[in-house]
C-alpha cells in the first residue's frame, strides 16, 4: 500500500470534523511530500529539531503539530512556525511558550495533556494539576498562549475495553472543563487516538487523531 492510499484509507474511515494529524517524525522529506501532494497538510513530530529541519525543507503551507514531550530550553526553535503544540504539561511550560511566542508576536496553540494510563512511561498531568492551572492567575497573564483543548494517550494494550474507558475518562474531563473558558483558554479540540486505537477513541469524541504508521509503515529506531 503506498501513502497515499493509507492516507485515503483513512480519511475515508474518519467523519469530517475530526483533523487528521499525520504523524512523520523518523519518516524523511520525501515520505512527507509523498502525504502532501496526496493533499495532507497537518504534520506532527515528536522531536523538536526534527520538526524544525523539516520546516525548513518543505512546503511553507504545512502545519506543523509538537506532539512529544517538551523541552522547554527548545521551545524557541519553532516558536515562530508551531501551529500546535500537543503535550504541554506544566504551568511552566506554559509560561516559557508565552514567552517565545511574544518575541514573535504570535499567539502559540496549546493543548494540555492529561495523564489517563496508567503505565509509568506516559506524559501528562493529573486531574489536580490541570485543575490547579485552569484556576491559577498567572494563566489569565498569558496572553501569547492559546490553550484549545486537551490531548491524551491511551495505554498501549490489546484490552479495547481499558482504552475505552481512558478515552472515555479524557472525554468526561474535556466536557467538565468548558466551564472554565476564559480569553486564552477556549476548549474544542480532543486530540485522542493513534494507529491502533483511533475508531475507538473518535467513537468516545475525538476531534483530533494523530497518526503515523498507519499511514507512512513501521517506523525504524536503530
Ligand atoms: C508516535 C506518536 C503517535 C503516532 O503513533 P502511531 O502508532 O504510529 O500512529 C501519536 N501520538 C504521539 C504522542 C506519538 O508520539
């Protein structure tokens, strides 16, 4: 199966208010362009410098989507083109985003992730922490920042029940959280869902799915 038929393949499985984000890190230039004269625009990468090196090389209509843990002493290298950035965990993280985003007059989209498996080697924060941020004052200062939704990852299993119910828990938060709304924080968007579990997190309410091998094969880590 070439791209572009997998990209087909998934789009077509897909409603049409859930973006797809097209998951390229450890894929090269050539792979990507191959998804973006199929018509795919939004790209996520895990690895900062990555994501940069590919900026630069490639089409300037791309989105381009931080999906990975964050660095903050990196956030500076895309702070002029990151179109989203998925994994943002902490208050200062937040702050430093701001702070980069505000040297280039851009307001940076955010989401924040939440921690909903229970395996120790997942991202996120807690309920608590995230309630603590949505509460804070200092959030209401950041005005380079917008925080449009929550992102989440289910555990890495074959049990579909358990990835339901996570799923489910993130979209019970996302829907609890709208009360909080305010100028930089405007939830719409619940990035959930990858290669083997993306049907079922858009069955619990996704609007987001970020997908890699599904679409560009195995990725190789030697
Ligand atoms: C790698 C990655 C994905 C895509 O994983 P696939 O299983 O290849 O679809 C999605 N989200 C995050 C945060 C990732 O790091």
């Amino acid at each position: 199966m070439s791209i572009a038929n997998n990209l087909q393949r998934i789009l077509n499985s897909i409603p049409k208010n859930v973006t797809l984000v097209a998951v390229s890190k450890k894929k090269p230039v050539t792979a990507i362009l191959e998804a973006y004269n199929a018509g795919q625009r939004v790209f996520g990468e895990n690895k900062i410098q990555e994501m940069v090196e590919k900026h630069e090389q490639l089409p300037k209509d791309i989105e381009w989507h931080m999906i990975g843990h964050l660095q903050r002493n990196k956030v500076k290298y895309m702070a002029h083109f990151v179109h989203l950035i998925h994994g943002v965990d902490s208050l200062k993280t937040l702050k430093e985003i701001n702070k980069q985003a505000l040297k280039h007059q851009r307001k940076i989209n955010c989401l924040l992730q939440v921690k909903i498996a229970n395996e120790a080697t997942k991202f996120g924060m807690s309920n608590a922490e995230l309630m603590a941020i949505l509460e804070s004052e200092d959030l209401r200062k950041l005005k380079n920042i917008q925080i449009v939704g929550l992102m989440g990852m289910a555990s890495f299993s074959d049990d579909t029940q358990l990835i339901q119910s996570e799923f489910k828990t993130l979209k019970q938060l996302f829907d609890a959280v709208q009360k909080y709304t305010t100028t930089n924080f405007t939830p719409s968007v619940l990035s959930m869902g990858m290669s083997g579990d993306y049907l079922i997190a858009i069955k619990e309410g996704s609007t987001m799915v970020r997908i890699g091998s599904a679409i560009f094969g195995k990725r190789n880590y030697n």
